[in-house]
C-alpha cells in the first residue's frame, strides 16, 4: 500500500462496509484512493473478474489501468466507462451492438442489457468514480441489474456540472443517507492554497444556507486570489512571467475560448485550446507537457490542474449548476487563482 496516505484515505482504502459512499473534495486524491482500493482487494484474495471499476471517460479508465499495471491480476479487473461496461457484456453473450455503436445512441445498450440481464455476471465489488455525475438509467443499472454484493460510489455534488445532459447530483446525496450506508468522507485538498479553498468555498454559500465547505488546506500554502478588471490584464500577466506551461485559462463558453485565442495569437503568445465538444481528453494530457497557455473551458479542465488559473466568463446569474461551474474552474488553481471580473451581458466582451 501505498505510504503517503491520509488517515480518511486508509479507512476508505480499508473498509469493510459493504455499501459505501465516499464525499471527496476537490484535490482529495480519489484517484489514489481507487487503486490503492482496487490493490488492497485483490490482496485480499478478492476474485479479479468481479472487481467492476466505472469511471466517466475512457482517459480516466487508460490512467487507472495504468497505474494498476503493476499490481498482479489487475488486467483482470474490468476497468471502463458504463457504457463500455455494457457493451462488454452484450457482446461477451453474443448480442449484436453494432447498430448501436454505429449511430451513438449509447443509452440503447441499457435497454439491451434490461432484455438480456442474463448476461450480467456476478460482481462482488463495484467501484463508481465521479458518482455525482450519474443519471437515474445508470443507478437502475447498477442497482437494479448488476446488484454488486459491495459498493463504494465516490463523488462530490459540488462538482456536478453535467445536468445539462441528465445529471442527478441528488441521486448520490440521497444514497449517502441511507441507514444501511457508511459515508466517509475526504475532507484535505492537496491542490490549492488556503485562500483558493475559501474562495471557491464561497461560491456554494447561496445554494444551501446550512452547508459549510470541509475542505481543509493539505499543503501548508496559503495561495492567491487576484481580481482583474479584464482578460488583457490577465495576457499582459502571462507574457511577463513567460513560463506558458503553467497558465490556464479557463472560459465558460466556446465562443469565450475563440476570443481568448485571437488575443493570444496577437500577442505572439503560443497556445493550446480546448473545447469540449471537439475535445480529445488524451491530446490533451498529453499537451500539459508543453511549454503553451492551455485554453479549455471548465468541463474541458475537470479533473486537471496547474500553477496559474485564470478564469473569465462566470457567470453571476443562473442555476445552481453555475454556482457548480464556477466552483470547479475555481478549483483547478495550485497557487494562483485570476478572477476577471464579469461584464453584463451586453458589455461582456466590449473591452477586447
């Protein structure tokens, strides 16, 4: 196992609670926590074959399998999005899925794997990253169908942005208060500063009056928080310091990425941009080792993090899920976060 874990992270590591959820903060090393969990299981003697990880993008399934690599047996250990999961078995039971894998409509396979749930093969743990993210299909799924002997559904409703495209953050807050559920959670950022935890504490201030942010600084810094009056502001920041590799940008919209890459290019300041509906997460990984200001919006940037983040286009108005948004760019910043003050509506993009 690996030494430099947390007290929480051990007893997550460790638990033999059979229905479990895990509330981890952003930075809380979930990552860790999920192979270090999925190691200690098969050391245990636990059957690799019914091991079941589910992670949200097939990016993350490649860097979890890797990291397990070394670990004996743990090729055996489905590792994937649901989705693939489904179509594994499908496919394993010999049902055609082409039709569907042709025309994208991957929500289908649910509804082959509702006729041939004979397909389903006993799983006696089940382990769901990004949890928050799931919608009512994938928990009857999950619940309903694979019925695992042993669950640990790890997420955070704070970092739910993807209700747009069916979502249901409450779903996981009302397992967790399930009697028969044990609930941990993994409260130690080891991402950002203090002063970058408080600020994005704020953002959720209005969502639920009772609620105060546990996340506790793990680095020992206290970080930065600076207001700007505008993104030339920010550029005229990031060509002082030179070292590219270390900023992001981080827009609401794809429009907001355009006009930040125009103003770039300008400036002779060499980029990479990113936007999620043209996103390719692996390029992207890969990109973070170039010496280039990433551009991305916020959905594009879950799950990353860097030295610098400036963030622009948040907006004040909207639903709760903006608040969320907001939370999340917030939250990629190691040491120093840029807030660039939003303009109206009207005026937003005026001063470019």
């Amino acid at each position: 196992m690996d030494t430099n874990l947390t007290k929480e992270q051990k007893e997550i590591i460790m638990t033999t609670e059979p229905r479990v959820v895990v509330n981890a903060c952003a930075g809380a090393g979930k990552t860790k926590c999920m192979i270090e969990r999925v190691r200690t299981l098969l050391q245990w003697g636990t059957n690799p074959a019914e091991i079941v990880v589910i992670t949200f993008t097939n990016q993350a399934a490649s860097e979890l399998r890797e990291r397990l690599s070394d670990t004996p047996n743990s090729e055996r250990v489905f590792v994937g999005t649901i989705h693939s999961y489904c179509n594994t078995l499908l496919l394993m039971g010999g049902i055609d899925t082409s039709r569907v894998l042709n025309e994208e409509n991957f929500d289908e396979l649910f509804d082959l794997i509702s006729m041939h749930y004979h397909v389903i093969p006993k799983v006696t743990h089940l382990l769901v990253d990004e949890a928050q993210d799931c919608d009512g299909k994938q928990y009857e799924f999950f619940f309903n169908y694979v019925r695992p002997l042993n669950f640990m559904m790890i997420g955070d409703w704070r970092q739910s942005i993807y209700e747009w495209r069916g979502a249901e953050p409450q779903l996981l807050l009302d397992l967790s208060k399930q009697d028969d559920v044990k609930t941990y959670t993994l409260s130690t950022n080891f991402r950002s500063g203090a002063r970058v935890i408080k600020t994005a504490a704020k953002v959720l201030d209005s969502l639920d009056p009772d609620f105060h942010d546990y996340s506790l600084c793990g680095r020992g810094v206290r970080g930065q928080v600076t207001k700007l009056e505008g993104v030339l502001e920010a550029i005229d920041l990031i060509m002082e310091d030179g070292n590219y590799g270390s900023w992001f940008i981080v827009c609401r919209t794809n429009q907001e990425i355009s006009d930040v890459c125009y103003v770039l290019a300008r400036k002779g300041i060499p980029y990479d941009s990113f936007k999620q509906s043209e996103l390719d997460r692996g390029q992207l990984i890969q990109k973070m080792k170039d010496n280039t200001v990433k551009v991305l919006t916020v959905h594009a940037a879950k799950g990353l993090e860097n030295d610098n983040v400036v963030v622009i286009g948040m907006r004040p108005w909207g639903k709760d899920e903006e608040k969320r948004i907001k939370y999340v760019a917030y939250t990629r910043a190691r040491d120093h976060l840029y807030i660039v003050k939003t303009q109206s509506k009207k005026k937003k993009f005026q001063e470019w």
